[in-house]
C-alpha cells in the first residue's frame, strides 16, 4: 500500500497517537512471549508433549503472519481507527476464550485469532506513527517504536511468569486485556478515522488462501508426521498439498494485477539473501524464546518467574543494543554488522548447548543475553540492506514481505524445533535406558548407594531397591531431556552459521542508495549489489 503524504496533526495529537500504538503493539508483543513460560503447566494439564505443546506459540506465529497481509486492505475498507479497536476488541474476547477453554484445541485456536489481531495491529501502529510525524522527525518516531518492540518480549515472560507462579497458567492469556482497553479508548480518541483519498485497496482472496493453507498445512504435516510416522498416507497429502497450494500461490502472484506479496523483489540477489536471513533470524529468535524457559523449568526444576528473570538481562541488552547497531549500519559494511551478530548468536547457542541441570542461573542468563545482542545487531542492517537493494517503486512492498517472511520462519521454526526435541527426547532415553543392565557397574553403584542411604527409613531391601531404582529412572529421563535441548541449541547454531554463509557469499557491498532506488525497471537476478 502506497504511503500518501498528509499534514501531520499537532504536537498533543502526535504524543497520543505515538502512545496508543506503542501500548498496543507492547501489549500484543508481549503477549507473543509471556504464555511460554506456562508450556510446561500446560503439557501438564492437558497431558501432551512437544509435538502438540508448540501450537500455543506456532498457532499465533503463523496466524500474526495472515493478520500482515490482510492489514493493507481492511485499513483502506475500514479506516485506521476502525481496524484498531476491532482488533483489540476481538483479541480481548478471545483472550478470555482461552483463559476458560476446557480442552488444548480450543486453547489453540484462541491463541490463533490472537495472532491474527496482531498481526494486523504490528503493521497498523508502525504506518500510523509514520504519518503523524513530519519527515524530519520520523527516525526519532520510529526509534521509539522499535524501542517498544524490544520491550515487549522482554517483559512479557517476566509477567507471565510471575502470573503463573502467583496465581494460575490460564490467567496469562487475559493479561494483557486492561493495557488493551486504555489502547482502544485511545485509540477513539486520538487515531484516524476512514478517508476517501487514495483508491481503494482489493482484496486477493485466493492468493490470501493459498498461502494461508499452505502454511497450516504444512505445520499440521509436521506435527502428524512427528506422532503418526512420515511414511502415513496422511502425512504425505498434508505435506505435498502444502507444496501444490504454495507453487499455485507463486504462481497467482505472478499473473496477479493486486499482489499480496511482490515477488518482484527476488529478482535482486541482495534482497533474496535478506529474505534468507530474515526467515532464520525469525526461526532463531522465537525458536530460542521458545525452548529456554521449557528447558530450564523441565530440566533445571526452575518456577515459571525465574525462567522469565532468566530472559530479562537478554531483553535489556537487545534494547541498549538496539540503537547502537543503526550507528554501526551507517559506519561500516552491512555485510560486516550483519555476520557479527549472526556469529554473535550462533556462539551463543553452541556455549548454551553445553549447559545441562547444574549450570549456573547467571551463567544461563549472560549466555541467553550474549546471544540477544548478536540478534540486536542484526536487525537494522537487515533491514537497510533489503531496502536499499529494489528500485523505489519496490520499497514500499520490501518492508511488509521482509516480515513476512520473518513471521513465517518463526511458525516453522518452532514448530521444527519442538519435533527435533521430542524424536531426541525419545531416542536419548531409549539410548539411556538400554545401557542400563546388570553389566552396568556406574549404574548399579548408584542404585547400591541410594539404597544404603535409604536402610534409616525402615524400608525393606526390596523396597529401597524399588525406590532406588525409580530415582534412577527419573534421574534418566531428565538427562534425556538436557540431551535434547542441548541438540536443538546445536540446531540453532548451525541455521546460524548457514546465515552467516549467506550474508558473505550473496551480501555484497550495496551501491548507493540513491542509485539503486532511482531504477524503476526490473533488474536481472544477480542486480542490487
């Protein structure tokens, strides 16, 4: 959607449109992050594992990256202030749904249209603080938004975890509600309403269900296959439908007089390895936010609050990083930033992949942290580096695509993520249980020490030798589960390194931006650098 210029309202306006959106956007953020603290209690409460367990986060993910693309459209039917307070509305019944739903589907499918509201709110708060803003002001107005962004996830597993510990699981998903009300009676106040400039924006209904389809498609494929097998018949018409809806969604683009997505853009080598990074920098951000707290509350035995503490020192750190990296964007080579917070973060989770059950909360915490700075200095680079490779008429569509494609590998990077620790999980505690036998000397000492410290309890020798043997049955399985998040640590770092490789080998130093953004033409694959 072509961004029209307007005489930005006043001072007072500008302060209230400013406070509107970073309070929504926060509140949605933070939403995003906070109930993944609760995974484990919900696992518990449901009775389900890793391969189920990840649509609490996946389902909004991927539910954030559909609300994206139909944003442009609703705002152009419906007016800025109109889509607001819907979506903050709809969102605040639905989080109520989920604090009360009786069974996990209907936990999901709350978080679902969660996710759709924030998508479209994400987009919405960013556009309406552009306008409100004179072009000499706007850096400053959208420093402070991208300094809301960080924060959101920042807090958000802190109060989720305090919420958990305090009182119960299902009171995260209403948390939220009270900052989103004062949000929407702002928003009455202070936001735009519909105008009649500019022509209307169409809606593309069946490039918009392609997509979509394809991509529930492709997640349900992937947890089916994980419980059902991949060889199931099922499991193969999920997967290769999702292919056939995604080559028809390209397709359809193409030809199409009213993209929802300008695949233009991979005409230019610079911006495709942008997309590349940009889709494992989603899968390593949220991939992370996701496994950290369930690791050290299933592993190391920590409360929900202190596994969201443990998050706190990394959310600071990107938030001071933040703006330090849009100074380092305009002094050195992008390609340079970019590959020193890609490595940043990949020597984060190759330290983290050693930690197990005895490691240190502050020791987990600054690795977490170190990480979050490799992460902070990658995104204003990234993002400058997409925008400066397509021609002018392109940059309004390089944005949008960018998070989609962002959105998109923290759906999949995820729910990839849960079924690596769940087939680990299983695998390492076969492995375990089966060296387990009478030949067994460390195994069969251990179970002789805890039986002699159990002989002052009064217990029989054939019930110390029972309990004895079920510690040791329950000390396996823990260690099969820190032998499984330290493989998806491993996982993360190696999704790292092949960015790294992108960033060197496609990224080259971009030619000035005013030269690259006069062309209004198409340009040949290999142009933009």
């Amino acid at each position: 959607m072509a961004v029209n210029e307007v005489t930005p309202p006043r001072i007072a306006s500008r302060i209230g449109i400013s406070v509107t959106a970073m309070l929504a956007m926060i509140a949605m953020i933070m939403s995003s992050t906070m109930v993944n603290v609760a995974i484990p209690d919900i696992m518990g409460a449901f009775g389900i594992g890793q391969d189920q367990a990840h649509w609490i986060s996946t389902g909004f993910l991927s539910a954030m990256t559909a609300g994206m693309l139909l944003n442009a459209w609703l705002v152009t039917s419906f007016g800025p202030r109109n889509v607001f307070i819907a979506a903050l509305a709809l969102f605040c019944l639905t989080a109520f749904a989920g604090q009360y739903a009786p069974t996990f589907t209907g936990v999901v499918f709350a978080r679902f249209a969660q996710g759709l509201c924030a998508g479209l709110i994400q987009p919405l708060a960013m556009t309406t603080v552009f306008l409100a803003y004179p072009p000499e002001q706007r850096p400053v107005a959208m420093g402070w938004i991208g300094m809301g962004i960080v924060f959101g996830p920042t807090i958000g597993p802190v109060l989720g975890g305090f919420i958990v510990d305090i009182a119960h699981w299902r009171l995260v998903f209403a948390a939220p509600v009270p900052v989103m009300v004062v949000a929407a009676a702002m928003a009455a106040v202070y936001l735009p309403g519909r105008t009649s400039d500019g022509p209307a924006v169409p809606f593309n209904l069946a490039s918009f269900a392609l997509v979509t389809g394809s991509l529930m498609l492709l997640l349900t494929g992937i947890t089916l296959g994980q419980r059902e097998g991949w060889s199931d018949s099922t499991v193969f018409l999920l997967l290769f439908t999702a292919c056939l809806a995604m080559l028809s969604f390209m397709i359809r683009e193409l030809r199409s007089r009213a993209p929802l997505l300008q695949l233009r853009l991979f005409a230019y080598r610079t911006y495709v390895a942008s997309a590349i990074v940009a889709f494992i920098f989603g899968a390593g951000m949220f991939g992370s936010l996701y496994i950290v707290p369930v690791m050290v509350q299933t592993v190391q035995g920590y409360t929900a609050l202190k596994a969201g503490l443990m998050l706190l020192p990394g959310g600071l750190a990107a938030m001071v990083i933040f703006p330090v990296a849009g100074v380092l964007s305009g002094r050195f080579r992008v390609t340079h930033t970019i590959t020193a917070g890609l490595g940043i973060f990949a020597l984060s989770c190759l330290l983290l992949a050693s930690a197990g059950m005895l490691t240190d909360f502050w020791a987990m915490a600054l690795l977490v942290a170190f990480g979050r700075v490799g992460l902070g200095l990658v995104i204003p680079p990234l993002n400058l580096s997409a925008m400066s490779a397509v021609p002018r008429d392109l940059v309004a569509y390089a944005a949008g695509t960018l998070n989609f494609i962002r959105m998109t590998g923290a759906s999949l990077g995820v729910s990839i993520l849960a079924l690596i620790l769940d087939t680990r999980i299983a695998g390492h505690g076969f492995e375990l249980a089966t060296s387990q036998t009478a030949g067994n000397g460390t195994g069969m000492e251990m179970i002789g020490t805890i039986s002699r410290e159990l002989a002052a309890t009064g217990l029989t020798e054939h019930q110390r030798l029972m309990a004895s043997t079920a510690w040791l049955r329950e000390t396996l399985v823990l260690k099969a589960n820190e032998l499984a998040f330290q493989d998806g640590f491993l996982v993360l770092a190696g999704l790292f390194a092949v960015a790294m490789a992108s960033t060197m080998v496609l990224l080259r130093r971009p030619r000035d931006l005013s030269s690259v953004q006069s062309s209004s033409g198409s340009a040949p694959a290999g142009s933009g650098t």
